[in-house]
C-alpha cells in the first residue's frame, strides 16, 4: 500500500499535472509521518523541494501567505548553503519586524524609521531571493486542513495555494482527514473546492502498521540501554501486538515510546543483572504499551477496571477470566465490558506476550500522571518473574543431583538442608519431599548425617492437620507418590484422611450456618455443601429443629431453598444427596410432634407444615431408587 502510494507521488511529481494530490486519512495514522519521512528519496530522485506548511489555527489567509513565504525562503537559503545559520536568523529577524508594534510616543520616531527600513530591507530580501529560484521544482505540502480556525477561509486557502502552484508551475500536496471536515460548516466550502482544485485522492491509513514499525525503530534502536536482543525482541512482538488492535494510531505509540523511554533511562546505571534487566524491559514494555493503548484511545469505560488485573499472570487472567469477570461485577470501580474486552483483544493471541504481560500500578500511575516509583516496578516484576528462591529449594534440588557429587559434597548438602528447615515455617509438601529425600539416602546407604526421622514426621503431620479440605484433595494425596516407604504412606494417607473428613464437615457446618442465616449469596459462593454429610443430621446434632417453631424467617426460607434448588429441581440430585434420607424422616418425625403441641402458634404450625410439605417432596425425589 505504501509503495503504491510512494508510486503514485512519483508519478505525480514528472507530470504535467496543474492540480493538487491530497493524502487524506484519520488522525494518528500516520500521514504526516509519511510525508515528511518516507517521501525524501521520491523528492531527491524528482529534484523536488519540499516546502511544508501546517495549517493548524490559522484564521487569516495573511498567516497562511507568510508561513508560506518564509518556508520557501528557508528553504532556498538551504539550498544555497546556509553555512551561517541563516535561515533561523533571517526568520527570526523577519518575525521580529512582523510583530513588532512600537509607537513614536514611547521610543521617538527614529524607532519608526528603523523598522520601515528593516521591512523595506526584508522585502527586498524576500523579492530578491524568489527572482532568482527556480520555483518549479518545489512542492508545496499543506497539512491540517481540518484543525484550521475559521472553516469559511477554506476555499479561499486552497485558491491561494492553486494560484502559487501556477504561478510557479510547482506541485501541491494536500494532506488532511477530511471525515473530521463532514460535521463542520466548513465541509461545503471544502467539497466545492476541492472539486475545483484537486485532481486525484489517496485514502490513507492501510500501511500504518510500517509506520508503526518505523517509529519503534527510530526510538529504541541504538538506544541507551536497549541491546540489539532486546530491539529485536520489541520489534517482533510489536509487530504481533499491532495486529490485535483495530487501529493504529501513531500519536499513541509514540506516547508509548517516549513513556518506556522514561523506563529504560532509569535502568542503565542500576545494579540489576542481566536477567533482571531484560525482564523489568520486557515486561514494562508490554505494560506500558496495553495500559497507554485502552487509555489514550478511550477503550475503557471505568480507568480503575485494570485495576481488577493487578499483578495477575496472562495465564492466570486467562484462565480464571471467568471469576475476574463476577469480580468486576460485584466491584462498583471495575466494568465488566472493559476486563472481558481487554481479555479477548490481548491474551491467549501469543505466547510471548502471555509470558511476560503483567498490569502493574506502577505503570498506571506512569502513564497516567508521568510518576515513576522504579524501585516498585522492579520488585513487582521480579516478584511474578524471578522470585527469590528459598534456600531450602536450592538445597532440594541439589539433593536430587546427588549422582554429581562427592561424598563430601552430598554431606555438606544434607547439613545444609537439614538446617534450612530449623525454624522455618516450611510448606507440607516441601518438609514431605525433604523427608523422602532423606529417606531415600538412607535406604541406599548415602545418608551422612544423623536425622530424627520421628521429629520431622511430627511437623509433616501438624502441617496436615493445617490444611483446607482442597488443599488435602489436591496436594496432599498427590504428594503420596512422591514416597515408596510403606509405613510412610500409610501414616500420611491416614492423616489426611482424618484432615479431609474433617475439614469436610466444617465446611458443612459453615455452609448449614449460611443457608439457614439467610446468607444464600454466601451459600451459593461458597461452593457444594453436602455431597458426604447430611444438613438435616447437623441440624439434628446442633438442636436446629428450636428455629423452625419460632418466627425464624431464615431458617424457613434457607431450608426451602435448598430443598427446592439442590434437590427437587436437580435431576441427578438421588445420586447426590441419597445420604439425606435417614436424617430427613428422623427431623419430620421431630417437626409433627412439635406440632402436635396445642399450644403453638397456629401460623408457626402453618408454616412448619408447608415445610413438612416440601421435605416430603424432597424425600419422595431422593427415594427414585426404592431406598429409604
């Protein structure tokens, strides 16, 4: 698309064509870029010299024809050879005299007199200059059309702009987004004149992404602090990221580069190693990058959503999307939208990314108020990234290793582990792996240091008797095959079998509080509550039945709802809940003797009864099999 374009400039420049070739695309796409940028080697190669003029808040044709002059003066004095510094001088000079606005009665008339001579002397300048150019080999480049101040000078610019163009028998490049022209008052008068004096049109933005590219080029490479490996390494995953979007804008990334340059400049005298470098480099770039991107062009709704993804890991955001998102919802500063969007745009595309993505709030306040806490952002990647290995790890895996050492070396390494644990608050599956380990040297013999094998299996068992009922199902009788000791096996699955019934019926227990508390949205939270004890034998044991013959509105309402919900509205509920039965008929039993009582309320009977009712119901569902 860009060569085509660069093509059709050329072409444009060794014709005879009298009309102008305007550029038009968005903002941010890159336009200006382009031109000033990618357009050199055309205009060398053609003999053309540009001239560029910003059309930006003008408001008078008058600023128009002078910036116009004074850049075509710039630009012959260049090609004169300006070894003097001229050009700035002589514009800074010639904007003095344009400005000045002195009267006789403060500095006499002799000021006058000056400055009617510097003009006259400036004009000449000008007269003289332009006599001798040969004006045909310029082009004329005018940018902004839509960012000038009063729309109706419109057509009257482009005139202005045409005339010169044949005057000088020049060429004319048009650039603008003329989409921002179509609200305005003034896009009439741009429409009828550009019918008027523009030939052909070229619809901009379908290349930006080598702009993009280029851009990243410019800024990051030959860096301070950046390597050749790390260049490449944020061109490549650059290129991919650019990809997601559903446009570029420039303005935006060059924001982004100029934010991560804030981030390399501080790193270069740091005392980080090389791993660490290249990690906080990495990882700021693409937080830096995502961040600046959803706020610069508005894709979030709440700015404190990102929030939600503080800290979390591309693997884990994409793999509990789902509960991030019941997050955003149940938090009044998160959006919903905003986390499911920035999910489905970013994660899961590229590994690379997902490797080192991380939304950090150092990097928010960065790009949102310019603060750079260095030292946070280091500890923050480095604690996702590279966290401080614990000493007893070190050892672990050293142990492992053994067939690499001496006898002197394995010993030193079993003193050594032995006393990393010494006080230490170890995790149960890692004091289990030093037990094996150890075990394991003494059973072939390789065990050169005296171990209370009893003593450690004492912490092992008290760090059982520690853990929640998934940590005993899904650590704890995994690490069972990290041993081959019978007697070993043994013990631990006992322990944790006795851990898992317990933790079982506690949460059991807390899951009957809830429910007959009224705190169903807790209830339902929480998770499954009954697959192996009964609510109706804790109802027993803990004297419950009291609630139901009162004016418990709780009580009642939680107890239909998991009759109704978990059971009479669940189709494989006899599979589930069968265990419920024998409970069900002793607790009816006790709730018609409660309202045998003549004494009763005889609403509280009602409500006990319809309660009866619905039991019954449940009890008939759960007895699909014929058992009772």
């Amino acid at each position: 698309m860009k060569n085509n374009l660069k093509s059709a400039i050329n072409r444009y420049l060794r014709s005879k064509d009298e009309l102008a070739f305007q550029i038009d695309g968005p903002w941010g796409s890159g336009k200006t870029y382009f031109v000033k940028n990618n357009l050199k080697e055309i205009f060398k190669n053609t003999q053309y010299t540009p001239v560029y003029v910003s059309l930006n808040g003008v408001s008078e044709i008058g600023e128009v024809k002078k910036e116009i002059n004074r850049q075509v003066l710039a630009a012959i004095l260049q090609m004169k050879g300006d070894k003097y510094s001229l050009t700035s001088k002589a514009n800074s000079i010639f904007n003095m005299i344009d400005e000045a606005n002195l009267s006789s009665e403060a500095f006499g008339s002799w000021i006058n007199d000056a400055l009617s001579t510097a003009k006259l002397l400036k004009n000449q300048t000008k007269k003289s200059l332009l006599k001798k150019a040969d004006l045909s080999k310029f082009v004329l480049i005018t940018d902004e059309f839509e960012r000038i101040e009063k729309f109706s000078l419109i057509p009257t610019i482009l005139g202005y702009a045409s005339n010169l163009q044949n005057n000088w028998n020049c060429k004319l490049l048009i650039v603008s987004y003329e989409a921002a022209l179509t609200s305005k008052n003034g896009y009439d008068n741009f429409k009828v004149a550009k019918e008027k004096f523009i030939n052909k049109s070229w619809l901009f933005g379908k290349d930006t992404k080598e702009n993009a590219l280029q851009i990243i080029d410019q800024y990051l490479k030959g860096q301070a602090g950046v390597t050749d490996r790390l260049y490449h390494w944020i061109a490549n995953i650059s290129s991919n990221v650019l990809d997601l979007l559903d446009s570029i804008n420039l303005r935006t990334l060059k924001s982004i580069l100029s934010t991560y340059c804030q981030v390399v400049n501080e790193l270069v005298d740091s005392t980080l190693n090389a791993k660490e470098r290249d990690q906080v480099l990495k990882t700021s770039y693409l937080s830096i990058f995502v961040i600046t991107d959803l706020v610069k062009r508005g894709k979030l709704s709440k700015l404190t959503s990102i929030d939600v993804l503080f800290n979390l890991s591309s693997d884990q955001i994409r793999f509990n999307k789902s509960g991030l998102l019941n997050k955003a919802t149940e938090d009044e500063t998160a959006d919903q939208n905003d986390i499911s969007n920035i999910v489905n745009t970013f994660h899961g595309k590229y590994r690379d990314f997902d490797d080192n993505m991380l939304y950090l709030s150092s990097i928010k306040e960065l790009v949102l108020h310019d603060s750079l806490d260095i030292e946070g952002l280091i500890t923050s990647i480095n604690n996702i990234f590279l966290p401080t290995i614990p000493e007893h790890q070190r050892l672990m895996e050293k142990a492992r290793n053994f067939r690499t050492m001496s006898q002197t070396d394995l010993k030193n390494v079993e003193e050594r582990l032995l006393n990393s644990i010494q006080g230490e608050d170890i995790a149960y599956k890692e004091l289990f792996d030093i037990y094996n380990i150890m075990n394991y040297f003494k059973k072939i013999d390789l065990l050169f240091i005296d171990v209370h094998f009893p003593e450690l299996m004492e912490r092992i068992l008290h760090k059982i008797q520690q853990m929640t009922y998934d940590e005993v199902r899904i650590g704890g009788y995994l690490s069972l095959d990290n041993t081959e000791d019978p007697n070993t096996l043994k013990t631990i699955r006992e322990a944790l079998k006795k851990r898992e019934k317990k933790t079982l019926i506690d949460n059991d227990k807390q899951g009957a509080e809830y429910l007959l508390n009224g705190q169903i949205l807790k209830f339902r939270k929480k998770g499954s509550y009954f697959y192996k004890n009964s609510l109706f034998q804790i109802m027993l044991q803990n004297q419950i039945i009291k609630k139901f013959v009162s004016w418990d509105d709780n009580a009642f309402g939680g107890l239909q709802y998991y009759l109704v919900e978990e059971i009479i509205h669940v189709k494989n509920a006899a599979n589930i809940h069968q265990h419920e039965l024998k409970y069900m008929e002793e607790f009816l039993k006790l709730l018609e003797n409660k309202t045998a009582n003549p004494f009763l309320d005889k609403v509280i009977k009602f409500r006990v009864k319809e309660l009866m009712g619905t039991i019954k119901q449940a009890y008939k569902v759960l007895s699909v099999t014929g058992t009772k």
